[in-house]
C-alpha cells in the first residue's frame, strides 16, 4: 500500500510545474513544457489557468491551500486542530527528521488540512490532503483530523466533502496508519445514518489505503479529469501480472466506466458543481 | 518457508539424533535410557528456547508456512455443524474467501475468513488467500444476513493481502474493502476476529472492524509485506528481516499497541504442531467473548466496537 | 418504423398535397385559400382519425419508433438543473439506463430512466436501451440516495427488454431485476413512474415498481412483445400483428386492467410532434403527485404502493 | 420471458422418465436411457432413487406432490387454496381449455402447490412449483397463492421454502402475470423485514420472471445438481449472440461458480440439508 507511494515520488514530481522548465535557455522562467500534450507553454499562463493546461485541459497537481481557496468563499474558513503533528509511535528510524524536512517544505504541520467555511454562502465541512506532504500519506494525525472534521460535521448538522491526495497508510506508523481507514470509516458510516451528504472528490493520485477507505464512499464521489485513482498503484499491478497495463487504467475517465465515481468535473467548474448538488441535497 | 526451516533445524537435528539412539538401543539391545532422557530434556529446553525467542522475522515465516493450519481447519474442529455458503450474488465465488454458518458449541455463528491452500493446485484454486473484491462483497453478504438473523460473526484473517491485479481493480479492489469497514462498523451483532496467520494490510482489514480482535501468539499483522518495506527503505527485499524488526508486526507488538486485544497461545513448535490444542484455544476464547456480548444492547455492541477503533492513533 | 410509416402515409401525402397548392397560389398569385381551407380541415380530421384509432400493433410502431422522445428528451424539458450520476459501485456504468438529481420546479428528484440512442452509434453505446445487470444496480444505488435524502423518485421506462446475453446472465440479470422489485416495494419515498415508449417485460418492471404508473398515450406494456408471442403461437413472428390485438398491451387495455393510473395525453401524431407539449403534460402529472404524496407518512406511502401491487391479479 | 417455455417444451420431455424407453423391445417397460450418461437403467431404480440417475446422479424432473412427501413430514402438510383457479382476465384464445387440459393430466388445479406442515418436527411453510402443469408458468393465480403462502408465513412468524421449477410468467395471462413478480417480491421484502428465514430451491427449470424475482431473493439459494437456472432461455441467448453457449451455462453449478446460489444439494440430501439450515437459524 505505501510501496507505490515511495516508487511513485519521482514519476509525481514530474508533472510538477516547476520539474518542467527546460534548463537550456534563459525562457525557462517563463516557458514549461505540458507533460501530456508536449506543448510549451506561458508559466503563467498555466498557473492562473489553476494548473491545468490550456491546451490539453490536463490537471496538474494543486495544492491544499489553494484548494481551499478554490472552494470555500474568501475570509470564510475556519481551520480545525492545525497543531496537531504526528508523534512517532513505532520508533520507527528517521520519521520525526521526515516529518521536520516536509513541514518545513510545506509549511503544513501534517498531510491534511481539515474546518469549515462557506461554499457560495453554504455552511460545509472540507478536508484536503496535502499532496506535498509526505506524498498525501495517511498516519494517525490524518486520521484524526479527518475524523475530527466528521464529527465537527456531525454536531452541527453539515455537509462533508474531503478532497483525496494520497499515495495511501503511512508506512513509518504501521498498523497504527492501517487502522485509519476503519477509524474514518466508520465516521463517515454515523455521518451517513445521520443523513448527512458526504462528497468525495478524488484528484492525483488517491491509492491505498485511501482508496479502500472513505475515497470510495461517497454519497457522491467526483474526481478531477486524469487522476490515477486505485487500490494498488500500477507499478505494484504491473509486477503481479507481469504485463503492461491498458492505456489509461485506473484514470478517473476508467473508473467512471467502470462505475465507480459519479462523475468527472473540471477544477475550474468544480466550485459551481458542488453548490449545485448541495442546493439539490437541501443545504 | 526457508524462514521456518532454518527456526526447526538444531530442533529437527536433535530430534534424529533421539531416534538414533532409541534405535541403536533397541536393535543392540544397550540401556542408553539416561542418555535419551537427557537429550529429550535437552530437546524441550531447546524448543522452548527457540519458540519463546523467536525474531519477527522467524514469526513471519511460521506464519506464511505452508503447513501452518488454516481457516478450514479451524472450522473443522470448533463447529460442531458447519454450512459453507457461497457466492457475492453479484459476480463470482471467490474461493480466497470462504463463511458459512454453523454451531459452536450450541451457539449459532457466523463464520468467515481468508482461507490459503494446503498444495500448489489449491492454492491457485485460492488465490494464495489473496481476495478479489468479490470475496470481501460475498463476506459483506454472510455479515448482513448474520445481523438479520442475530447471529455473531467470527472472522479468520489469513492473507498475504487483497489481489494487486488488474481485474481486481476493474472491479472495485478499494469500493469492496471500503465498504466492509463501512458496513461493520455499524453492524448491531458482535464480530469477533481472530488474525491465524498472515494479517496483510487493508486486505485483513476488510474482515477485521471487530469488536473484539485477537492473535494467534505467532502470527502477524501489519500494513505492508517486510520485504515491500525493505525495498521501500534500502531498495532491497532481502533485507525483509530487518524491516521486520522495525515494523512492529507480532502479536506481542499489536497487544501492546492496544490495536489487538487477546494473544492466543499456540503449542510449542507453532499452531501446526497441534492443530486441536490451539483450536480449543481459539474456541474457549471465541465463546468467552460470545457470552460477554450475549445480554449487551445492540447499541452497546455498536458503540463498544466503535470506540475501539475511535482512539486508535492520537490519544497513544 | 415501416409500421409507423405506414400510420403516416395518407396525412403526409395530404400535407404534400397541401404544400403543393400553397406553392402554385404564391408562384401564380392565384388565390386557392378556400381548397386550401378545406384540405387542411380535412387533414386535420384524418390525423385525429388515425391517431384516435390506432390499432395496437400501429402503437407498438410508434412507441418504439426512432423520434420518439427518450428519457433525456423529457428529463430536458421538465427540469431546471439535472445532474447526471454514474455507475453501479461494483462493475460497470451501464449507459442503458441513465439517472440523476436535478429539480423539478423548486422539488429536488432522483430521475432514472431507460436509454435508446438517437442514431445507430447512440443506439450501440446505449446497447437500444436493453440493460446489463449493472444497468438496474446503478437504478437501485440512486433510488436508495434518493431515499436517504428524502427525494421523491422518478422513472421513464422504455426499453424492448433486459438485454439477453452471455455476459449479461453471468453477471445476474435475474439477481438484478429482482433485488430492485424486492427494494423498491419498501422505500421511504415515493415513486413514480411514465411509461414513454416500450414497456418490455421485466426489464420495464425493474423499474417499475412504483406509488404511481403513468403511461404516455401511444406507448406499450406487455410481457413479451408481439413478436415474440407470435412466434410461439403461430411459429410466426410476422404475426405480431395479430399477437398485439390479443395481448392488451396498450395504455387503454392497461388502464382499464387497473394495472396503470392514468393515460398521459400525446399531441396529434404521437410525442414527437411535440416534445415540449408532452413534457409539459409529464410535469403536470409529476407534480400533482408528488403534491399527493408530500404529506404523507412513510408507512402510508409504503403501504398505498404495496397494495397497489398486493391487488393485482387475483382480485380483478 | 415465455418465449423459452414454449420452445423448451420439447427438450424438456426428453428428460421425463416416460419418453425416455426405447420402443422397440419388450424390455421398454422396464428400462430407460439415461440423457445425461446414456447408460440403460432399469426404470425402478430410478424411480426409487427419486428420480435421479444411479449412474451419474443426474436430476431428472420430480412432481410436485412428490418432493411435497420428500420434504414435509408424513401427513403433517396443509395445503392452502387449492382450489383457487385462473381466470380469462384477457380473453385469451384458447386458454380455458389449455388449463382444462392440464388439469386433467395433472389433476391439479395450478401450477403451484402451497402449505405448511412439518419438516423434521420444525413447522414451515412450503410452496412447490409444478413443472407438469402449462410448464409451471406464473399467472395470476399462481402468484397469489404463492403471496398467500408467505403472508400465512409472516402471520404465524414461519419459515418460508420456495420450490421453484417454471418456464417464467404466462403469457396468456399477460401484463397481469407480468405484475406478480412484483407482488411476490413485495410479500418476500415484508417476511424479511419479519427476520423470517426464506429459503429459495431451485430445480430445472427455472427461468424467466421466477428468476427476475422470488426465485433469487432467497436468504439462502440452494439449487439441485444440473438445474438449469437463467433469465432469458439458452435458445433466447443464442439467437441474441449468434454464438454458441459455452458447456455448462446456466447449470446450477455455472450458477454456484458465478456467485448466485449459495449451495448445490442432492435430491435425496435436501430434507436434512434444510433441517440443519432451520436449526441454526432457531427453529
Ligand atoms: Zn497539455
Ligand atoms: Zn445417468
């Protein structure tokens, strides 16, 4: 379950904007090549387009904080347990200088950001996992915050939707990682017996053990155009069956065939679909 | 397993050698009885010795071995009626996940788990214990009915993991384990899970949101394969033992942790060497915590089982 | 449709005809208002007089006719916002049946329906709106949202049948289709149903299970088609014909079989001559029974739709 | 749905013990074929091994009274509304006699037979599909004795077995037949809602609208041995596919194998089969 995590660190920072720059020629500040299209494109021109590419619509990664942003009506979100970071409770050898390297790098205390805020004037409970921290893995802090937003959500009657990033368990906290899928699971099961709406949305990559956890169990689950979304990561699935895998396995456009996510939505036009559903689920 | 070969060696030596000297005792008709005494003693010492200092990695391997019991056979010797019940209803038997319903003792059950294979041929038939999502949708099915008809559920866990395969995930690998914690988590009867060898991952998980869950005292639990953590961490599966040693996978590990809640002890040499004895174990403790749960309000067992899972992680 | 262009024939020859005088009055600026006048009286009587007599296998023609108006069609023109959601959660999204949320006025509703295609191409990705198994799944996980949160339930049925094939046996149609019938019959929320086109067998009843069953004028309902009830009668299927007369299949036989609550009215020629207008007529009759409906206990709305049911047959 | 019934009607006499002498000795009286392994076998011994074949246990057709005696304890059975009888709801041509005709030759009323009685000492409520009378298709009448059965069940807080063996609904009852589907389904939800136990046994054939319903909403599915058990007829699906059926296909053990029933059970081992299965649900 973290296997793919860790192999898929370096193909990750590959679509990453700031990895595309061509190091040859004084352009390279402004120019990146599009990863899935090959054109060259006006930096710029990229980020305000909320990095997707304007030519070929492909979604690159977003960050948390700027999803947050993207969602949740300015000056309206209020974050919950930001403090809380992960203690290392298997002893596990160079966890607290990982955890040191990557707060650092993010500015984030752990791999998800969890509160609640407005969307178009409607109260809702939001998560994002934090792609950059530590690959968006889970360990009990994720865990729990998650939870904790659920239950916030719980006690006021709201909406939840977590936005999913994650190679999946955090392998340096063991079974302790593992048990968060049944701990947020479980959650979002009184969530639902409270007739609460739940929305997932799934973005690049959701695997794991977030997969096999609350990813999947969405009264509605929307992802993002082009995601990897899947249980096993491919390269895993590539060393079991001993073959190349299908153009575009486990993409969102996949899944949707096969039946597993309700739709596809742009970045760009997520904000307005998510006040839609919710107008139609009475909030 | 060349783990568990290497474990039984110097035990299997000594062995040959007591033979040895009881033959050569009879066929020349010699008293060599103090001799035999004193490496039958010597025997026992060693073989405490070994078993009671094993390293994770020797537990590993004791867990994985071929001939360590499985699912079946401790159906076989707790029930005293027992009814397999097959099929999702949506897509396929899957065979790496086998429940039915039966009596122990008097008490009818719910039974489900993970079930490996006893030769190469079964084990394909099986899968190696490794589910597709049609196993964990089949043991939903089995769970949902046991509920209905208020039954108590026990699950085997005995799985290197749930299948990486392409199909698998084509037909929902994460949706189908998802679902299972979702589900249990709120069922209204006691689930009691009993981890009898390999507890690989989300793949164990998916039979394990129970109320109560205990380990057989040398099989494992953890969140990834040693060798998939060693080749994580030093690019190199063979350095599995050492990632074993780190991951805190032993039933000891996990009682400590609070993640599991009982070790059931196994006989001397591991579960294999007496399947009985430790199925009368696994029996005694299955209808102690039956008979804890049977006058509990359904909201009690709901609750119960959900707070244990609920504080696992931050208040460590 | 050669059956529905057999129905077409005089009244287009008719409007040729009229065309025709109107074209020579304007070219030669000749006044011919008077025949014109009493052509197009004429035509208009002999519309209401094929259209009022249609014999059954005529309906048969033009409810399966390939303008008639699909679920989308309607689904378009009676909501303000509709959002469709795909996907069973276990195999596949069968684009033979479609369903989402959306409203109706300011009334959030679960719509689902049966999917023909517009053209070849459209007609082979929604497989001529036969469902798979997956097909009635994704129909019960929306209608189970749908009663989660408390919205009223809508379908459109219109389908030759559940598709019969290889895969679609593997997969459970039968398991499919009787799990709705069985899930239906005890939802919270109530359900109505229009029959738009084909009502064909149980792949109709699948969805068909509902408080309320309306059917369009010119569609069908039956439990095999004509065709194939000639083949069996009269080892002929160019019988159908014969078969349709005696098979009460229309929405007049049915209505009075009490088997539907009402006869949704279609404009002169059938639904395609004006969607908008049938649309607006689905809506009318939408409303005014979700209106019926919205006061009302959860038991009652049980129990009006199973004795709607309850009734059926025996005490006729 | 009716189509097949028809059209099996012929295949289906191959397996009824009585076309199956040779006609051209003396012996005729006493021997048969068997269709499935083609040995000679002596008529008696297959009619004392409940009319399975000694040789290769292959399941041939068995009457409705017949497997009421094999399940139900001597004299311990009541049969509910055995006089009910359809009615011409359509007009359809032909039909009274059809049901005369059948009548005769079965001295039954319809193709259902209904009650409770005993099974080893437990009381249940039991309702036996008769594949000799019009194919054991489903009208009106047919559905509701069926209904009538379990709603007998849910009063007196019983078990429910189901007995199936139909070519689906009858045609010349029409759309009404159509509708018992639903009807039954609908009685099925309620006795479950009950906590009542419904165990569904399907024999050969069963298809068609018995399997778009009841027959496949047991809380237990327990067919016989090379049962052929399907929605749409093997004759439907390959004109459908245009293909041959694979061996096998729509058997019981196709069926097993594909996850829809959940144990396959020999004639003679049916009665204690679900003597033990009542047991450990608390009869
Ligand atoms: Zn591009
Ligand atoms: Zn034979």
């Amino acid at each position: 379950m973290i296997k793919k995590l860790l192999n898929k660190e370096k193909e990750y920072a590959k679509v990453s904007i700031n990895k595309n720059f061509k190091n040859k020629s004084v352009d390279d500040k402004f120019w990146i090549k599009c990863s899935s299209c090959n054109n060259d494109i006006f930096k710029k021109e990229v980020e305000e387009n909320l990095n997707v590419c304007p030519k070929c619509n492909y979604h690159f990664k977003f960050s948390a904080r700027e999803r947050i942003d993207l969602l949740i009506d300015e000056g309206t979100f209020v974050e919950l347990d930001k403090d809380l970071t992960s203690i290392n409770i298997l002893n596990f050898p160079e966890y607290e200088e990982k955890i040191d390297k990557y707060s650092k790098k993010t500015k984030e205390k752990e791999a998800v950001i969890t509160g609640y805020g407005k969307l178009c004037g409607i109260d809702v409970v939001l998560c994002v996992m934090n792609p950059d921290f530590m690959m968006g893995s889970m360990g009990a802090i994720v865990g729990e915050k998650i939870t904790k937003g659920i239950e916030y959500a719980i006690e006021n009657q709201l909406p939840v939707m977590i936005v999913s990033a994650s190679g999946g368990a955090r392998m340096q906290e063991g079974i302790i990682s593992l048990m968060q899928m049944a701990k947020i699971s479980q959650v979002l099961k009184k969530l639902s017996d409270n007739n609460l709406l739940y929305i997932s949305i799934l973005t690049d990559p959701t695997t794991g053990g977030v997969t096999a956890s609350f990813a999947m169990l969405g009264d509605l689950i929307i992802a993002e155009p082009n995601a990897l979304i899947g249980f096993a990561g491919p390269r895993v699935i590539k060393q079991t069956i001993k073959q190349d895998l299908p153009e575009g396995f486990q993409k969102s456009e996949f899944l949707l065939e096969h039946g597993f996510i309700d739709l596809i939505v742009d970045r760009k036009d997520m904000k307005n679909k998510l006040y839609k559903i919710l107008k139609i689920h009475g909030y | 397993m060349s783990s568990s070969l290497q474990i039984d060696k110097p035990i299997i030596e000594l062995e040959k050698k007591i033979e040895e000297l009881k033959r050569i005792s009879k066929e020349n008709n010699i008293d060599l009885s103090t001799e035999i005494k004193i490496l039958s003693e010597k025997l026992s010492n060693l073989k405490r010795d070994v078993y009671e200092n094993l390293t994770p990695w020797q537990k590993v391997g004791l867990s994985r071995s071929s001939n360590r019991p499985t699912t079946k056979d401790y159906i076989e010797n707790i029930c005293s009626e027992f009814i397999e019940l097959h099929g999702d209803r949506l897509y396929k038997d899957d065979k790496a996940i086998i429940g039915g319903i039966g009596f122990i003792e008097n008490i009818a059950v719910t039974i489900i788990g993970h079930q490996k294979g006893k030769d190469v041929k079964e084990n394909i038939e099986r899968n190696f214990g490794m589910p597709h999502p049609e196993g964990y949708r089949k043991a939903l099915r089995l769970m949902k009915q046991a509920e209905k008809f208020n039954r108590p559920i026990i699950t085997f866990i005995d799985t290197p993991g749930a299948f990486c395969g392409l199909e698998a995930e084509q037909r929902g690998q994460g949706e189908a384990i998802a679902k299972n914690l979702f589900e249990m988590s709120s069922l209204k009867v006691p689930i009691i899970s009993v981890v009898i060898g390999e507890g690989g991952s989300g793949g164990a998980l998916g039979l394990g949101v129970s109320n109560k869950v205990a380990m057989l005292e040398h099989s494992i639990y953890s969140v990834i394969s040693p060798e998939g953590l060693a080749s994580i961490l030093w690019k190199e599966a063979s350095k599995a033992s050492e990632a074993a040693n780190i991951m805190k996978l032993t039933s000891k590990d996990l009682y400590e942790l609070k993640v599991i809640d009982k070790i059931i002890k196994e006989p001397l040499g591991g579960a294999q060497e007496d399947v009985e004895f430790t199925a009368k174990n696994i029996k005694e403790y299955i209808l102690e915590e039956i008979e804890y749960f049977k006058n509990q309000k359904k909201e009690d067992i709901i609750s119960q089982r959900y707070n244990k899972f609920r504080k696992i992680g931050y208040n460590l």
